[in-house]
C-alpha cells in the first residue's frame, strides 16, 4: 500500500481540507510491525494466548493503527516535507485482522505565524471510531526557499 503523493504548501491549506485513505490490515502487517518495533506482546501474535483475553483474539498494535495516520500526513495532507511536532491519540477499539481501517485527517485549525497546521485524525472501522487524537504538524511554505551557503 503506497499513497500517491501530493506536495501541499501552506498556503494550499484550508480549513476543513480533508484527506482520507484505507488500509485492510492482514496477519504479516502486525507481524511485520512487530518485527519492527519489537514488541512482540502475544496479543498481537498469538491466537492461543489473545483468545483467553477480553479481545478474543489476536488484535493489532495500536501504534500500528496510529501509523496509518502518519502515512496520510506524510503523503497526502500536508504530504513530503511536513514536520511532525506532536500528536495526541485515543485508542476507542481494538482493530482485528481483516478489519479495513479508514483513516481521516481534517485541518481544522491554521498558524500562519509558525506554518503550523492542527488537524483532527480519526481512525474507524465500519463506523466506529477505534481511535482519535489531534496532530500539530509544520508545513513547508511555498514562499520559503533554502539560501545556499557561500
């Protein structure tokens, strides 16, 4: 899965802009975010042991879920060159195999002062918000150039 990308400046941003994309999340997703991030919590890779939780079954990491949201921002709104400066997150629901995440990320707020941009993240799955939080991310400026040193 890879977003074509879109290079949005600042001064391309509006209120209320919003991208979206989804993401069917599989079996070697999460065990390849594991492999990668090293927490390999047996909730997340084994069935025998994530059938005796609350879950029932194997969920995904939340990060994982989270980093879908990174991917919109560093691909589609703001897209390449956007700096991430924070980010708050609300886990609400687990996510499951097979389980199509949609991910929206909507401005809803304008810095022009810092080329900062909020923005609103939700993540759900058939309706249900199964996470949420707010990302301060800078964004390039169209009318800001690098000056070579001599």
């Amino acid at each position: 899965m890879f977003l074509e990308l879109q290079n949005l400046y600042f001064e391309d941003l509006t209120l209320g802009r919003i991208e979206r994309m989804s993401k069917t999340v599989s079996s070697s997703d999460i065990v390849g975010f594991a492999e990668l991030t090293g927490d390999r919590n047996p909730i997340h890779l084994s069935q025998h042991f994530a059938a005796k939780t609350p879950f029932g079954g194997r969920i995904a990491h939340g990060l994982y879920t989270a980093s879908l949201i990174s991917a919109v921002l560093g691909t589609r709104l703001p897209g390449p060159g956007a700096i991430y400066i924070s980010q708050t997150l609300n886990f609400r629901a687990p996510v499951r195999i097979d389980d199509t995440v949609d991910v929206e990320v909507k401005v809803v707020e304008l810095i022009p002062e810092r080329y900062r941009a909020r923005l609103s993240c939700v993540c759900s799955v058939k309706g249900e918000v199964v996470l949420d939080g707010e990302a301060l991310v800078k964004v390039p400026s169209s009318g800001v150039q690098k000056v070579a040193s001599a």
